[in-house]
C-alpha cells in the first residue's frame, strides 16, 4: 500500500460540494483542529444500559449534583440579602452606664460602624421606656475615625425632615424628642468610625416597697444588622461599705442570646458580654436591690409605685430560667442526635463499602500476559473496561484499526485536486475502503457492523470508500445526523460491555445513594443555618458529608470477571512495554501482532510498542500482512527533495478530524437552537427574655443611611 495521486480524480462540481471520483467521497475544506471532546452516549442505548458507569461518576450523580446546585440556589434565592450598594455592620459595641440613687441612669455608648458605601446618618432609637415621664437627655456626641482622635459634634435643632433624608450642613446630632430618636449627621464612606453617645434617663429605675428594680434593654430589638462583640457594664448605687453580694442584696440577670453571661461583684457592677446580637434580637440586664439603697428618690416620683416587687420578678425569673435551660437541653439534644446521626451513616457507609465497593482481588498475579485480554470481546469493550466504562473517541480509531486487522476495510493514502480562489490545490489525506466480503468479517459483532454503516452508508453515502475530510464535511452539512449516528455507535459499544456485566450494580446504586445523603446533607446544613440560624447541623454534618462523597466517589467496583480480564490488561500492557528486553521466544505469527497493536493502542502504549517491535522484529514490520494495522501508525510523506510534505500517522490525523467535526457539529447544533452563553440572679447564662422584643426598658435600637 502506498501513496499514489491519480490523475483521474478529478473536479466536476462547485467547491461547497465536490465529489472524487476514484473514491466518490465528498470532501470539506475545513481546518482541522486537535480538541480533545468527549462523546456523548445516545439517549436510546442509555435505557439499555441502566446499570453502566459513566466513568468514576455516573449520569445519575450529575444530575444528583446539578439538583443540589440548584436548591442551594433557591434557598439563597428566597432568603433575605443585603443591597449590593452599600451596607455596614457594627462589629463592636461597649456601653458603661450608672444607675444613681434618684433613679436616673447615666449610659456612654461607643458603637463601632464599618460603612462599605457612602452614608450620611446613623441613629439610635428610645421607644421603650418604662413610663412617659421618663426623659431622655443627650449629653455629648463625639466620632472617632480609625486612627484618629475624637471629634466632639454640635447640637442643633432637629427638623421633622430630616426622618427620611437630609440634615444640617455640617456634622452635628439632633433630638428628635416626640420619637425620642437621637440623630448623628456626618458625611461617612468606606471606612470604620466609633460613634459615642453619652445620654441619661431620669425615673428609669423603677422603686418598690420591697426592692428597687432596674430592667434596661442595652441593645434593642430594632438594630437592623447584627451588633458583633458587645460589652456592657451597669453600677447600682451600693450604700459605701455594703457588700452587693450579702444576703442576696443583689440579684441579677440577662435576657437575649443564650450565649451571653453575666456576672457582679461586691461593688455592684454588673457586667454582661454578647458574642453576638443578631438583626431583631436584643440583649437586657434586669437587677433588683433594696429600695433603701434609692436614697434620693422623691416621693412623688413616677418612678415610685405601691406594693411589693419582688416575689413576681423571682417568679417571672424562674420561668425564664426554665425555658432558656429547656432550649440549651434541645440544643444539646440536637448536638448530640446529630452526631449520633453522623457517626451511623459514617459507619454504614463504611460497613457498605468492605461489602460493595472494596475492589475484588484479582486470581491473576502473574507480571505478564502475552495474549489479547479476552477472546470475543472487541477491542472497544476492553478500552471501555481500562476507563472504567468512560467513552472516549479513541474508541472509533481502535475499531478502525480492528477492522482493518480482520481485513474489512483498508487504508490507503492518496491526493486529489480542488479549487482555492483563482486556482486548485492539491490536498493530501487518507481514505479507507470497503473491501469485498466484509459483511462476513463483522457477522456476529454489533460495534464493528454499526462502524461501517457509520461510515460507509451514512457519511459516505453508500460508496465502498471515503477520504478523511468527508467525515468533516458531513459532520458539517449534516451536523445532527452525524451526531445522531456517532451517539448511535458509542451506545452499541455501551450495550456491549453491559453484556459483560463488568461493572456490579449495587456498587453503583449504593454510590447514588451516598450521594443523594450527602447532598440532602448539605442542603439541610445550609437550611438550618439560613432559616433557623443553627449552624450546628451543617458543622455536625460536614465529617459525614466529606466522607460519604469520598467513599461514594469509589463504591463502583467491578466484577471479579472484569478485575480477572483488567489484571490481564494491566500484564498485557506490561509486556507490550517491555518484551524488547525479555529473553524469550516471541510470536512470529504476523496477525498476532497486528492484533497486539490494536490492544497496544486501546492501552495507551502503541508508540513504545511499535518501536520495541522494529527494534527486536524488524521483519515483522516489513511484511505485508502486518501493513493494515501498521499503516495507522506510520505518517505518510509526499515527494521527494526539497518539495517533500509529510501528514501525520493516520491515527493523528483521524484523531484530530473527528475531534474538530464533532466539535463544529455541536457548534452548528447549538447555533441552531438559538443556545447563547451569558455569565444571622446571681450572674450566670442569659434566658431569653419576655417576649419577641424583650421586657426591658430604653431599647428601641437604631441605623443608618
């Protein structure tokens, strides 16, 4: 076989479409590109083939992780997200305030603001107060920029206005005092400035025939971010040498988050800490002491009231304490069941694998195989069980090469003339033919009979021979055609190895399920923290998540029929490596080695294959019936001298063809469905307080704009 160009070929129609008539092949001018793209399998065959792998991954397991990606999509989707203008957050909080013994209380608030954006007011809100002849009066309002010093701010009169936008020229606060609402206008933009307010409330401390009581909300409920890191601290006027401690003189608690503590001593400061006040929730300090410790209280005072106090606090007290300790059981409950959950299915899906995924060891321990893997079973179907059943096109080029070993069609490389512009070129390539009697060489093989009709009645259009580049302008012309034929092929190839049954199904199935556990996993971790603010699921659950996505990924196991033929393969490769350096005896048959080359390449190492064999049997490479098979390995060259060109191995160039057709296919095909692309009283814990905004009083809470 070698490389003729014939002057009978001939043109006689236009460029668009062109036949040659010693091959009756129509050829496409198209360039050809080496993209690698994988095949999909046609959906027809798929529901043969229930029980196959697509790789280490099955089909099912990518619509399982598209699945995930979109319910993750639509719980951020319908869940409350902050504007992508500007925002802030209020990463520090510290509050000192006194309670004097005429019932005022003196308060000094530094919140910290982190502005991302450009912002002209923050406010603080005191809707809450234990009566309305309570008053309150703002003494000072300074700003402290990062780095920088203090600057004290002027008052000025507030204008109704000013609720909604606007305020005064320069930086100064404003009382709005029917909303008792306190105003801080500055100009402030991307950057971390600490607003201090030092105000006081006069009859705050409310005073009992038994007890005096102080119930304060220091952050309140109406904060619209979260306020990160609160410190707070509250004096009680203590009689000088009174120990606040002794007999119970003083009881105090916390409401709010059920992670903040709080704790006194001897002088009666009580200090209370926040990891964290979320957007809508609060945090207050309730205290109860002697009344004869509120020295300067009037008589007349509105804070002064008839009865007894403290037995209704204790019990009202009491009552919180049990619920705010029944919701730290539920969560120590939901803790402790989630891990219980977790260490089970972590179990289970271990126990699964040992029994369905843990890889059968094969019988077959010699280094060695010097025969095809399997009598009767194509080549394509053992390049299918080395991947792991993943199509790749190499499969189409080792059925070529199979065919071309049992003679059904031969390769030959040729020319042929066609027009460019003004004038015609001539084109070097490939073609193969369809050689008499090839109906009887496929008989009894479905991949190798639905090759030919592939290529010979479909694209060829029922010639007995076609050139390379008719593939490309088929795929071309006719891109769903071809793609619909080239589909049809790889699910014969997939119907063939599901014959084999070399992959086990409840490997397959178990892995489904692990997968569908760890992605309702993840979506209940997500939910929880998203909906409900826990983010003790998600934590408890990523151990167990990681680890049924680890041993999912390898539960596909094959059969002890498949690890028997794939340890033949591996000591098949092996040999076709290295027989050039072994001392023994090697076949002399030629279509013995014909046939070890199509393995050779179904194994990746045709290259160290076919260069051992010159070295070490160079006339098995020399004679003529190995040719078929060796000529897809072998560039071809044209010419002589200095005109001489070469073409690649028709493998590579095959290779390189398809590729780029099915990639123009797809291409055309999705140009033609109009597809586009596009691009959270003794000191102690807290209880949760008394109600959705809490008991206490002078919370309200605040913001910016």
């Amino acid at each position: 076989m070698v490389s003729t160009t014939t002057n009978s070929q001939r043109l006689f129609r236009s460029a668009s479409d062109f036949s040659i008539q010693h091959a009756s092949a129509r050829v496409s001018s198209a360039t050809v590109r080496g993209n690698d793209l994988r095949i999909c399998d046609n959906p027809a065959s798929t529901e043969r083939s229930v029980r196959a792998l697509s790789g280490a991954f099955s089909s099912r397991v990518l619509i399982l992780v598209i699945a995930m990606v979109v319910a993750v999509f639509a719980v951020a989707c319908i869940t409350p997200c902050s504007a992508y203008a500007k925002s802030y957050t209020c990463p520090s909080v510290e509050i000192d305030a006194t309670a004097a013994a005429d019932g005022t209380l003196s308060v000094a608030e530094t919140r910290t603001f982190d502005f991302d954006g450009t912002f002209s007011a923050v406010w603080w809100s005191f809707d809450s107060m234990p009566s309305s002849e309570c008053k309150l009066a703002v003494s000072s309002v300074s700003m402290t920029a990062e780095g920088g010093e203090a600057v004290a701010l002027p008052e000025v009169e507030f204008q109704r206005a000013w609720r909604e936008s606007g305020g005064p020229a320069e930086p100064a606060f404003s009382v709005d005092a029917d909303r008792k609402t306190v105003y801080v206008f500055a100009p402030m933009a991307d950057a971390r400035i600490d607003v201090s307010l030092t105000y006081s409330i006069s009859d705050f401390v409310q005073v009992y025939d038994d007890v005096a009581e102080l119930y304060w909300q220091y952050v309140g409920h109406g904060w619209s971010v979260d306020s990160d890191h609160v410190v707070a601290s509250v004096s009680v006027p203590v009689p000088e040498g009174v120990d606040a401690r002794t007999d119970n003189a003083l009881r105090a608690w916390g409401h709010g988050p059920l992670d903040g503590t709080l704790s006194f001593g001897g002088t009666g400061v009580i200090s209370m800490t926040v990891p964290s006040v979320k957007a809508g929730g609060y945090a207050e300090v309730r205290a109860v002491f002697p009344r004869a410790w509120m020295t300067d209280v009037s008589p007349s005072s509105p804070a002064v009231h008839t009865g007894e106090r403290l037995n209704s606090v204790l019990q009202d007290e009491d009552r919180l304490a049990n619920r705010a300790n029944a919701e730290r059981i539920r969560s120590l409950a939901l803790i402790v069941g989630c891990l219980i959950i977790s260490v089970v299915v972590i179990v289970w899906a271990l126990v699964m694998f040992f029994r369905h995924g843990k890889e059968h060891k094969p019988e077959f321990d010699e280094r060695y195989w010097r025969d095809v893997p399997e009598k009767g079973v194509h080549p394509a179907v053992i390049g299918r069980l080395w991947r792991w059943n993943s199509q790749s096109k190499n499969d189409l080029q080792a059925t070529l090469m199979h065919l071309s070993s049992i003679g059904a069609v031969r390769l030959d490389a040729g020319s042929y003339r066609r027009p460019k512009g003004s004038h015609e070129e001539t084109v070097n390539d490939y073609y193969i033919t369809r050689l008499s009697g090839w109906e009887d060489k496929v008989a009894g093989s479905p991949i190798d009979a639905r090759a030919m009709r592939l290529l010979f009645d479909t694209i060829a259009g029922g010639a007995d021979s076609l050139w390379f580049g008719t593939v490309t302008q088929y795929g071309s012309e006719h891109p769903e055609a071809f793609m619909n034929e080239l589909n049809g092929w790889q699910g014969v190839v997939t119907a063939e190895t599901n014959k084999q049954d070399f992959f086990e199904a409840k490997g397959a199935r178990y892995q489904g399920i692990m997968f569908a556990l760890g992605g309702l996993g993840v979506i209940a971790g997500i939910c929880g923290l998203v909906f409900f603010d826990n983010f003790i699921p998600l934590i408890a659950a990523a151990p167990t998540i990681a680890v049924l996505f680890i041993v999912g990924a390898v539960m596909t196991r094959r059969s002890k029929h498949a690890v028997e033929l794939h340890a033949k393969c591996e000591a098949l490769r092996r040999w076709l490596k290295d027989f050039s350096a072994l001392d023994e005896r090697l076949p002399t048959d030629v279509k013995v080695w014909g046939e070890m080359m199509v393995y050779a390449y179904v194994l990746g190492v045709a290259d160290e294959a076919i260069k051992a064999l010159r070295m070490r049997m160079p006339q098995i490479v020399e004679d003529p019936d190995f040719m078929p098979v060796y000529y897809w390995m072998m560039p071809h060259y044209y010419g002589t001298g200095m005109g001489a060109s070469a073409m690649n191995s028709p493998l590579d160039v095959f290779t390189a063809m398809q590729s780029n057709t099915v990639d123009m296919a797809k291409a055309a095909m999705s140009a033609a469905s109009g597809g586009f692309s596009s691009g959270d009283g003794f000191g102690g814990g807290f209880s949760g307080g008394g109600g959705f905004s809490g008991g206490g009083f002078g919370g309200g809470g605040g913001g910016a704009r």
